[in-house]
C-alpha cells in the first residue's frame, strides 16, 4: 500500500466514524429529565421580572417550568427541560409552541410532541389568572 492508499483509507475511516457520532447523538432515546413535582406558585405579574407575561409571547422561566402567555391569551405552563437530552425550550409565538434549540423538537402548548427527535411530552401544569396574580399547579 503506497502512502496515497494510506491516507485515503485513514481519511474515510475518520470521516465514517466522525459521522457516525455525529447522527448517533441525535438518535438516543430519551434523556431521564425529572420534571418539577408538586409545582405550586403564584407569579406577581405586577412585578418587573414577570411583567413580560402580560404580553402575547412572553415567557419566563420559574422553578424548573416555563410559563408563556401564548397566542389565544391564555397561559401555558410546562417543564422548561426538554425531554429528547435536557436542553431548556423557549416559546416560538410565531407557530404557537414550545421549540428546543438544541436538536429542532417542537412540544403543542400542551406540552404534546410535535416533532422529533424528543419522544415524550414535556410535563404540562394548570394555570389560573386572578387579577395580576398568575398561579402554576400541579
């Protein structure tokens, strides 16, 4: 084998094995993410570091649970990790949904999945809004 042979074999096997991590990430079940238990609080959203919810799209982060204000004006309320390896959602308010950065998985509001690689639901929580106190339960 000359040395042109060589390195073209070595630069194929690196490049199969490169690969096959790189899609092997993406293809693992899902991580063991423990959703917040026993959620019970009330957000304040007179105060300035909730006061983002009272706006369609807003969303904070509280406990382990992210609360949006979503698009029909209502609020939804689902754990922040998402379920495919732990990565923490953000709400798209363009497509109404919950979306991870990480690896593209996409949960309803409901916390549903929409679409892989996640294969469980995000855990979703009761909301109620009385006056500007915003309470997220179990």
């Amino acid at each position: 084998m000359d040395r042109k042979e060589f390195l073209s074999v070595m630069g194929m096997g690196i490049a199969a094995a490169a690969c096959s991590y790189c899609l092997g990430s993406c293809t693992k079940q899902d991580a063991t993410v423990n959703p917040p238990t026993n959620v019970d609080f009330t957000l304040d959203l007179t105060n300035p570091a909730y006061a983002i919810l009272r706006s369609n799209g807003g969303y904070v982060y509280y406990g382990g649970v992210i609360v949006a204000h979503i698009t029909n004006g209502t609020y939804a309320a689902v754990s922040q990790a998402c379920t495919h390896q732990g990565a923490t959602v953000v709400y798209d308010v363009g497509g109404n949904q919950f979306f991870c950065p990480s690896h593209g998985s996409m949960f309803a509001t409901t916390g549903a999945v929409t679409r892989g690689p996640a294969g469980s639901p995000l855990m979703a929580y009761k909301t109620t809004l009385a006056g500007n106190l915003l309470r997220v339960f179990s």
